[in-house]
C-alpha cells in the first residue's frame, strides 16, 4: 500500500487548495478513503471520510467549506477546501484501513502542510 499526498501549501484566510492522494498496491475502487490532519500540539483529528459508493461525512468544523471526492479511474482521493482560517493550518494526511491476517491496519501517506497566514 502506498499513499502520496500533494497540493499543500502557504494560502491566506480566505483562500483555496486543493490536496490529492494518489493510491497504489490494493483496490482502490473499493476501499473508504479519509483525510487526517494534525496541527502542532494537537492531537490527529479526522476531516473527511469517502466510502467506496461515493458516500461522504465531513467533520463539523470544516463542513460546507472542505469537499472530498474521488476518482476511482485515477486511483486519487481529493480534498478541496475553501474559505481557509488560520486554524485549518496543519499537516495533512491521507488514510486507508485494511483488514490482514485479522487485524485492521491502517495505511498512511507522508503528509502534506498547508499554512493558512496572511
């Protein structure tokens, strides 16, 4: 399994990206997909959740301005966010869980900073 995010980077309060996660070495099309994020000190909190039929939920703090999306014919996982705040500012990570050899094991990328300053 491989996961490699990118789009990051310094944006003002107001502004958009858009990160990507390109996925390799398992199906893709039928796998849940979610992006992370962890801002210094903090704890990683969940952002946005795919499931394999397109299904999505978004935290609270960032619904109506973060959209995940995917492209199963690309193997690629979106996270579009607009209208960005400062406290948005944190390392972004894309995320899949497994189930092998009886255990869940979860799949991460290296991450991808986005900086919301003026």
């Amino acid at each position: 399994v491989q996961l490699v995010e990118s789009g990051g980077g310094l944006v003002q309060p107001g502004g958009s990206l858009r990160l990507s996660c390109a996925a390799s070495g398992f199906t893709f099309s039928s796998s849940t997909m979610k992006w992370y994020r962890q801002a210094p000190g903090k704890e990683r909190e969940l952002v946005a959740t795919i499931d394999s039929i397109g299904g999505t939920r978004h935290a609270d703090s960032v619904k109506g301005r973060f959209t995940i999306s995917r492209s199963n014919a690309k193997n690629t996982v979106y996270l579009q966010m607009n209208s960005l705040k400062p406290e948005d500012t944190a390392q972004y990570y894309c995320n899949t869980r497994k189930y092998v050899s009886g255990s869940n094991i979860d799949y991460w990328g290296q991450g991808t900073q986005v900086t919301v300053s003026s």
